[in-house]
C-alpha cells in the first residue's frame, strides 16, 4: 500500500513554528535548568556531607 503525503502550506509552516520553538526556546532552557539543577545537587551534597578529602 502507498500512503499519500500531502503537506499543505499551513501544516509546513506549523513545522517551522515547532522547530523554531524547540531549537530557540526549549533546548536551551532545559539545558539551562540541568546544569543549574546538578550545581544545585552538588552544592546541596557539599552542605549535608562536606567538602571532599583528598
């Protein structure tokens, strides 16, 4: 069987507007918030157990 493929102007414009959106917006903050959130778990763990020893 062939499936039939129609991208319409609108739905590739939607396709743009989603890549831009991950690529601007998304990714950048979630890698924001992941290195903030493991500087904060080490920050917290140096609290709670100490500085590490040699």
């Amino acid at each position: 069987m062939k499936q039939q493929t129609s991208n319409t102007g609108a739905e590739k414009k939607g396709e743009w507007k989603l890549f831009l959106f991950l690529t601007v917006f998304l990714f950048p903050i979630l890698a924001t918030v992941s290195v903030f959130g493991y500087g904060f778990i080490i920050w917290m763990s140096h609290i709670l157990f100490g500085l590490p020893t040699h």
